[in-house]
C-alpha cells in the first residue's frame, strides 16, 4: 500500500481532504506524517484528529536550506515514504528533497497554471480579469508552481467575485482532484514522459476539466 507523508504550513483543507479520502476508502493508502514549518499550524490539529505523527521542522534551527531539506527528506526517508504531499507549504522545495524524490512530490497550486504561479494565485488571476481559473495538481521539482501537469480543473470567476469567494470556489475543486492524483498515482497510472502526464487505463473520473457550471 501507498505511504504518503503530507507537508502544510497552515490551516490543512487539503490534508483534510486526503484523510478522509483515505477514510472512506476512495483512496488506498497509509498516511505516516506530517511535517509542518510552522507550530500554529491548524494541520496539526487534524493530524492529531486523524491519529497521524506530526514533526515540526522550522529551517531556522538547521545552518543552510539544504540542511534543512536533506533533514526533511531523512524523515521521509524513516517512515517510508513513497509520495510527499504538499498541501498549503508555503516553500519552494529545496534540491536535496526534490532529488530524494523525483517526481514523488506533488502540489496543488490555486490556479490554471502556468498563469499566475506564487503567492495568492487567486488574486493574481481576479485582478488580470481572467473569465476562468481553477487549480492544478503538479509533480514539484526545484522551480516555483513549473513541474509537470497531472491534473487541472476549470471553474468560473464571476463578476461579483471578491478573493474569498472565488478561492473558497476554487478550493472546492481542490479538495476532488488532489485525493484523485494521488489515487492514480496510487494505482501506478502517472507516466511523466518530459513536461507531459500521461494517464494510462481509463481517463480519472474525477479530472475536472470544466466544473458543472461551465456547462
Ligand atoms: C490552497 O489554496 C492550495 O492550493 C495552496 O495553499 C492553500 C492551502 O490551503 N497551495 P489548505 O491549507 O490546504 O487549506
């Protein structure tokens, strides 16, 4: 079975999700910890609710970045670890993590991306005008928000949209196509074949390539 290990830095949504997938059996898989950079993380609240180990790690007590990652990836490394998780860690992931596991580490970013990668990704796309934005679910490698895409989904902004609501729109959809990239990683259907995710067997269930009221 799947071992995952989840890295968040805040209020923990999208671990949630993942939990409860792994709950109710959409998603096959144990998860074994969480590493937070941050110990008022709300994340931690639910890993103690969901009876799952939890380390806080700040890069401030290790000498280097690297340190820091190499660090991380050790723990990783002792409980097993075959996907790390990054749900709300606000880091650009270090190369002695992303080389401890390659295309192992995936992320979910709060918009179409490649547009309006970074911080408040949501605000970004409201202030551009953007009709359309979304989330996006990517392997993570040493750049911010540029590893390849495995899944995306569409949702609307609409003129009377403020930050809150289109984000609390979008994170709705964030919460179906992660647990889902993980089930197909899961159930060994992602091949990365240069910037490209291909899915074999039958097409996810749950891709999210428009949401229900774009029609
Ligand atoms: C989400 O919007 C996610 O897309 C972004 O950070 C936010 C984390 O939210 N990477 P939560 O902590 O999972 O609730």
């Amino acid at each position: 079975m799947l071992t995952i290990s989840v890295l968040a830095s805040g209020r923990g949504s999208n671990f949630q999700s993942i939990i409860d997938a792994v709950k109710n059996g959409r998603l096959q898989a144990t998860i074994s910890l969480l590493i937070t950079d941050n110990p008022d993380a709300f994340a931690i609240q639910r890993a103690h609710d969901g009876g799952i180990e939890h380390l806080v790690m700040q890069p401030k007590i290790f000498r280097s970045r690297d340190e820091y990652y190499q660090a991380v990836a050790n723990e990783l490394h002792r409980r097993g670890t075959d996907l790390v998780v990054l749900a709300g860690f606000m880091r650009i992931i270090g190369k002695p993590l992303v080389e401890a596991f390659p295309n192992k580490i995936m992320n979910i970013h709060p918009a179409l991306l490649p547009a309006f990668p970074g911080l408040h990704g949501q605000k970004q796309a409201l202030d551009y005008g953007v009709k359309i934005s979304g989330c996006t679910v990517h392997f993570v490698d040493e750049g911010m928000d540029t590893g390849p895409i495995i899944i995306q989904a569409a949702v609307p902004v609409r003129d009377e949209d403020s930050e809150e609501t289109l984000s609390n729109r979008i994170l709705q959809f964030e919460h179906k196509i992660y647990p889902e990239a993980i089930r197909l990683f899961s159930e060994g259907r992602l091949e990365v074949v240069g910037r490209r995710v291909r899915v074999k067997g039958s097409p996810p269930d749950d891709r999210g390539l428009t949401s229900p009221s774009l029609g």
